[in-house]
C-alpha cells in the first residue's frame, strides 16, 4: 500500500477543510499532486473513486484522531502504539504497519509545531467535517476503535476519556457513547450494563430496548463497504456486545 494511497481517491469527497489540511501536512506534494489529478475528473470517474474513497477517507481520519487519542495525556505509550501497528500489519501488511506509524509521527511533529490550542481547535473541526460526511455507523466504528487505542495499556488516564467524550460530541454523537464502547470485552456485570448504556436499575423492558438499539446501530453490515478488515473489526464489537446482553440476562433470569 503505497502512502500516497491513504488519500487517493477520497479528496473528492473532501472538498477541502480540515481533514485536507492534515492530508497537505502528511503527505505534502503528493497531496498537491492528487488534488490536481481529482480536479481532471469526469463525474463518472469520481463516482468510480467514492467507494475507495468512503473507505479511504475513513481510514485517514482513524489516523488523525487516534493521534489526538494517543497524545491526548501528552504521552506516547508505546502500547498503543503498538495497538495501532498490530491493526495495520494484521489487515493490510507490514508495509502499512511502517507508512501508518509515519503517518502518526508526522501528525504528533504537526501537534507540536501548531501548539495545544490551536491542535485542539483543528480535531474539533475534523469532527464536525465527520460529522457532516460521515454516516453514524463509520463514526460508531471510529470511537470502538479509538477507545481499543485507550484501553491498550491497561490504564485510562482521565484526559484520554475527556478527549474521546469531546470527539463523540463533536461528531454528533452521544457523549455517553465513548464509556459504552470502553466497556467492550470486559467481563463483569457492571461492565455489561454500561456497554448497553443503561443502570443495573433499568427494568427488562429498558435492557432489551438498550440491546436491540445497540446492535441495530452497530451490525457489521452497516460498515461492509469500508472492506473486510473493518467489517472484522465490527463483527467482534457486535459479538462483544452480544456477550454483554447475554451477561445481563442471565443474571436476570431473562428469556
């Protein structure tokens, strides 16, 4: 996967804002060189572009705000690095695993060249791009992966929950939706009732509503067009969130 293809094919649907800006900082003139190429297209070429584009645009974006993840405590630890270099290696090559991680460095190098605040003012604008593009399904998947970012070393410091709440915000998304996700794979009670959103006080009727939102909203059909790999990546959000029902339901005697 050459780099150039983390953007290629998605700028279209860009029409530049933030996002197009971290893309220009990554990857230079090779951003100027595709935006020139997307600027010759026929309407029929770029409609041939927009399913890899939906893909790649998604993926470019998972970059950007797992960097504002990684570094939201001012710290890069080396395990969630790594979460990120596993993802890459596992479902694309390692030639993706060495390009994402150069893609992260230079975004953490733009972080300290544009200063906290002004870092800050670009994510809230790349979420609100997202918001707008993006349908809630591919928004879902994006914070279950970045909250995965989060746990990965086994601690999550107060300023990374802070800064996903604000990226589910800002996408439009419930603020409450970043705990939910956080809960995924644990194997208490208490972590199944905050996946499903609701209080161990919730009546049977309210878990069920809980369950059947949740998995409505995030079936791995719904991202099947973002390709296998993140199709995988939903099936086993979806399972986990299965595995969360049946936890309360048994605990409840519910059929």
């Amino acid at each position: 996967m050459a780099i150039g293809k983390w953007i290629g094919g998605f700028l279209g649907l860009l029409h530049g804002g933030p996002l197009g800006m971290f893309a220009g900082f990554v990857l230079g003139a090779l951003f100027d060189s595709y935006t020139s190429q997307m600027t010759h297209f026929t309407a029929e070429e770029e409609q041939a572009y927009r399913p890899q584009g939906e893909r790649n645009g998604f993926l470019f974006s998972m970059m950007v705000l797992s960097a504002h993840i990684i570094h939201a405590d001012r710290k890069v630890m080396h395990s969630e690095m790594e979460y990120v270099r596993r993802f890459l290696r596992t479902n694309f090559s390692a030639q993706a695993e060495s390009e994402g991680e150069d893609i992260l460095l230079r975004l953490f190098e733009q972080k300290k060249q544009m200063g906290i605040a002004q870092w800050n003012a670009q994510i809230l604008a790349v979420c609100r791009q997202l918001s707008a593009m993006m349908p809630q399904e591919q928004r879902l998947q994006l914070i279950a992966f970045l909250c995965e970012i989060a746990k990965a070393d086994g601690h999550i410091a107060q300023e990374e929950r802070d800064a996903l709440r604000q990226v589910c915000l800002n996408m439009g998304l419930d603020g409450g939706m970043a705990e939910q996700m956080m809960g995924l794979g644990g194997s208490s009670l208490e972590d199944a009732y905050k996946v499903l959103g609701i209080s161990s006080d919730a009546t049977d009727d309210e878990v069920r509503l809980a369950y059947k939102k949740m998995a409505r909203e995030n079936h791995p059909d719904r991202v099947a067009s973002l390709g296998d790999d993140v199709r995988r990546a939903a099936e086993k959000k979806f399972k986990e969130i299965g595995e969360a029902k049946d936890r309360i339901y048994k605990a409840r005697n519910m059929k």
